[in-house]
C-alpha cells in the first residue's frame, strides 16, 4: 500500500510540475514572437531527429566494421574508415547547428520571458505591493533573482530537458527494434518444461533501466526540496550583501558593521548547512549513478558473450548489440542520468509559478489600486474622495470613514505623531498603497488633478549623470541646458553645474551626496518640471532650517501661480507659515480607528 501510495504522489507531482512548465511555456509561443520561436523549435525537433538516425547509421557501421576486423578483410576495413569520415562529418554538422539554434531558442525565449516579467513586475505598482505583501500574503522574496536567474535558468532547462526526453524517446524507438532482432531468444528450463524468451537484450536493458531509476529516485528524491531551499538561501545572502553596500554610511556612522557581519553570518551559515545536506544527498546519488554507469558498459557484453562463444555471433553483432543495448538503456535511464537537473528545474519552475501567481493575484485582488501606470485625473481639477477607511497591512485600522477634500489654492499641511498614517494617507491619494476601502466601488484610485507630483522623504537617483539623476523619471533629452542648470540654481545646488557635462555615466548619487543634497536634487525635479499640484512628504526634513525657509515660499508659488495646490507632511513648526489649511491626526477612542483626522 505505502508503495502504491507513493507512485499516486509521484504521479501527481509529475502532472502538477508538468501542468506549471506549460502554464509558463505556452504565452511564449503564442506571442509576437511565436512564428520565430515555433520556427527555432521545429528546426531543434529536426536536429535531433537527425541526430538519432546519425546514431542509427553508426551502429549498423560498427556490425561492418568489426566484421571486417575480425575477417582481416582490409579493402572492407579502408572502405569503411571512408564511409566513417561522411558519417561523422555529417554528424558533427548535425551537433553544430543544434547547440547553435538550441542555444538561440534558449535566449529569445529568456528574452521574451524577461521582458514581459519586467513589464508586468513594474507596471501597476506590483513591484511595491509585492514588498508590502499585499492583502495579508507574505510577499515575494527577492524577484531580481527571478527575473534574472530563475528564468535564464527555466529557459535553458526546459529546452534542454524538453529535447533530451524527446531524443531519448525516438532512440528508444530506433533502436529498440534493432536490439530486440539481433538478441536472438534466450532459453531456459523450468519445471522440466523448456522456454524461450525473445528479444532477451531488449528485456534487460528495460530490467536494469527500471531497477536504476527506482533505486536513483530514492536515494536522490530530497534534492528537489534542497534545491528550492538552496536558491532562497543564496538569494537571502546576496540580498542582505546588496542592502549594506546600500547602507554603508548609515552602518559605518553607527558602528554597525559587527551586528551585519552577524547577520550576513547567520545567513551564509544556512546557505552552507542546506547545500552539505545537499551535498550528502548529490554524493550518495553519484555513488550510485557512477556503479550504475560504469557497469552499463560491460554489463551487455556479459549477456550477449554466450552467444558469442559458442559462434552464434561475430564480434561486429556483438559489437553492435552493445551499442544498440547502450543506447537503448541510456534512453531507458534518461530519468536517472538527468535527476539532479530534474530536481533543480522543479525548484526553479516553482519558483518562477509562485512570482507569476502572486503578480497575477495583486491585478485580480487589488482594485482599489491604479491599474494603470498614471493615476486617473480628476474632471474638475480639485481632489475629492469618498469616505476611505485605511489600514496597515496586518489588518489595523488607522482611519475609518475619512472624506478628503483639496481645492484648487489650497495649502495643507497633514500633522501627527509618527507611525500614524501620514505617509500612507500620501499613497492613498498616489494610489499605491492596497489596503483601503471604500463603501463607492468607483472612489478608488483617487482621482488626482492633472500635473500631480509626489515627493518622498528619501528620493531615487537612478545609477548614472547627473543629468540622468535630474531629469528622472523622464530622460535628459526632453530638457534643455538651460533648464537644467536653472532648476540646480533654484535648489541651491549650483555647485553641482559644473558636473553636467563631466564624465559622470555610473554614479552612484544616493551615495556621493548628502542627505539634504539628494533632497534639495529631488526639489530641482519639481522645479524642472513644473507640477500643478505637488505632494510633499518631509521632503525638507534634512534641510538646514535657512534653506527650507528659501525654497518652501518659491515651491508654494509655484503651485499656486498655475492654480494648484501644495500638500505637505513636516515635523517641524515653521513650515506651517507656508500653509493655511492643517489635517491633523489625532488618537480616537472609540475603536473603530486609532486616529480620527481633524481639519483646522
């Protein structure tokens, strides 16, 4: 029962793995791309059909061959050394163009793959609701690694896999006739009674292909589960590597760098203890796939030698049913040759199943979220919602039943204690953040005046000039010189015009610049830029008092010259003077929310 138990699991994780690699596979070749991709992959079914009866060939060369050895017959001998050459010629011809076109199905494929995970991964805000764990779910960790390993390796796995099963399968085919005609019968006495078994070879290469792999499965069957845990625990590391060369300053200003080397410890210590028990599995597993294989070559001779001795066979037959007999348990034992590979291609399938489900359900779950990349604009150029009610991603309540409303000349500035929701209360309106709801189905995404721009407390510089750096999120191009270097003036940042034109193409921004540098470069954004309506969260907070009082008035102007509005989160008192409406978060006793937001 516990066997029959076994095979029903295995079976159904077959059909589920299966099931997840076409779910995956199949968008490709129905894209845009599909006559190209369907062109490639019929062009390497081609190949290794070619390949096969290349194989085919040689084996009925080897039965003449050795024949010709063995009779001393030499004019046969040089005939065939010639016939040999056109056949390996045309077989490494063969081998050539199907590892070249392989290799370019492999890589227009992970192309397409890649493209469209990005697309989707950036689009509709999935790369943050995906950090947040949106709607209770765990979020996805670390979707660089599926994006640029997992897929390059699903790719060239699949393929791989794909033509190796198929090649196995029609050398099965090929040869299988041609061991079962050259075994011969084997007979044999039982109960007084004589028998004979046809196609003898043909049964024990199914016999020790069959006992090979149901003894590799058992040993080898915790590699699949390893492997899954060995690609998150690399990933965690590399992760965790990549946020302190982020954080450097911080953890060097803080003397943090024991407690990192701890954690990056503690990290590397499990990426260490999964792969020994990896490798304890993988050394068992090669114990046996190496007795396994070594005696694959002899084991056929073995056989078939009674035969042979007694003069029913020439050496070229015997020669040949080894051949064929290797083939023929090769393609038999194409499970066991290809378990360890097997096994990290189900890890990386999952993986990749996972990212795109979870992707999947923030489009289906999330409509209170924009689903486009540009939230939807407001027909009367105010800011009105209905009556949100907003939490935080455990299911706390922060505001309940809470009506906004912005007019065109209005300057607001949103107060409260930290960790109050004043910051979520700027990506509700940016329609970013999921958990918000809302009695009027059509209130979500917020409906932004058009010109709308949002400013966080710590600004992105993407890798590269600083005309890059200013410029984000559009490119250089669409602004001129002048523009550029007047915004830089305008945000107190004119020592830095003298290195729009140096030969900055890989700076790292975020890093070379401090704290209110970057904020001040973000503030040359908005007035580069222009916006109606700007949305400002502590984007002053690391500016020196005296700067801020110089560039709050001018940003205030900005706005309100186009007939816009200004929106604000500061701490810090002085900044009230630039704003004649307050929201303020104030504790709410009756547990419907912890805070109420009350308008002054």
């Amino acid at each position: 029962m516990n066997a029959i138990r076994a095979v029903r699991e295995n079976w159904h994780k077959s059909r589920l793995q299966l099931s997840r690699v076409w779910a995956l596979s199949l968008p490709y070749f129905q894209s845009e791309d599909r006559w190209r991709a369907r062109g490639l992959l019929a062009a390497c079914v081609g190949l290794n059909l070619g390949m096969v009866y290349m194989l085919v060939l040689l084996n009925d060369w080897n039965r003449v061959f050795y024949d010709a050895l063995q009779n001393r017959n030499a004019e046969v001998f040089w005939h065939q050394l010639g016939v040999f050459g056109l056949l390996a010629a045309g077989y490494i011809l063969i081998a050539v163009y199907r590892f070249y076109l392989t290799q370019l199905l492999e890589l227009r494929w992970r192309a397409w793959m890649t493209r469209d995970y990005l697309q989707r991964w950036l689009s509709h805000h999935a790369f943050y609701q995906l950090e947040l764990g949106a709607h209770g779910g765990e979020g996805t960790d670390n979707p660089d690694q599926r994006i640029q390993e997992d897929v390059q390796q699903f790719t060239a796995d699949t393929v791989s896999l794909s033509l190796g099963l198929l090649d196995a399968s029609v050398t099965l085919l090929s040869f299988i006739g041609i061991l079962w005609t050259l075994s011969g019968g084997f007979a044999f006495a039982l109960g007084g009674n004589s028998y004979e078994l046809p196609g003898f070879m043909v049964w024990a290469a199914v016999g020790y292909a069959l006992a090979g792999s149901l003894i590799g499965h058992w040993i080898g069957k915790p590699m699949a589960q390893l492997n899954f845990a060995q690609q998150r625990y690399e990933a965690d590391f590399r992760h965790h590597l990549m946020r302190v060369r982020e954080y450097s300053e911080a953890i060097a200003l803080e003397r943090g760098h024991c407690v990192e080397r701890a954690a990056l410890s503690q990290r590397f210590e499990r990426v260490v203890d999964n792969f020994l028990r990896l490798l304890r599995v993988q050394k068992r597993y090669t114990w046996f796939n190496s007795g396994y294989g070594q005696l694959a070559m002899v084991f056929p001779i073995v056989v078939a030698s009674p035969r042979y001795f007694s003069g029913a066979i020439q050496l070229g037959e015997l020669m040949q049913i080894s051949s064929a007999f290797g083939q023929v348990q090769e393609s038999l034992s194409w499970f066991i040759s290809n378990y360890s590979r097997l096994a990290a291609w189900q890890a990386t399938t999952l993986r990749l199943t996972s990212f795109q489900d979870r992707m999947l359900a923030l489009q289906q779950a999330l409509p209170r979220v924009s689903h486009s990349d540009d939230a939807p604009v407001s027909t009367d150029g105010a800011l009105h919602t209905a009556a949100l009610t907003l939490s935080l991603p455990n299911g706390e309540v922060l505001l309940a039943d809470t009506a906004l409303s912005i007019e065109p000349g209005a300057t607001v500035l949103i107060r409260g204690p930290s960790g109050c929701g004043k910051s979520t209360l700027l990506r509700v309106l940016a329609g970013i953040w999921p958990h918000v709801d809302s009695a009027d189905p059509h209130a979500l995404p917020v409906a932004l005046p058009e010109g709308s721009l949002f400013l966080p407390q710590r600004p992105y510089f993407p890798v590269g000039s600083l005309r890059q750096a200013l410029a984000y999120p559009q490119t250089p191009e669409h602004h001129s010189d002048a523009q550029l270097r007047e915004a830089l003036t305008q945000a107190r940042l004119a020592h830095l015009i003298e290195r729009l034109d140096g030969p900055d193409e890989d700076v790292h921004w975020g890093q070379q610049l401090s704290g209110g540098e970057q904020q001040r470069l973000a503030l040359a954004r908005v007035f580069l830029r222009q916006p109606r309506w700007l949305f400002l969260d502590e984007a002053t907070s690391a500016l020196d008092e005296a700067t801020e009082q110089a560039l709050y008035p001018q940003l205030r102007e900005l706005v309100l010259s186009q007939g816009g509005a200004l929106v604000s989160i500061a701490h810090r008192p002085g900044v009230a003077a630039y704003h004649a409406q307050q929201w303020i978060f104030e504790p709410r006793t009756d547990g419907r929310a912890r805070f109420a937001l009350v308008t002054r």
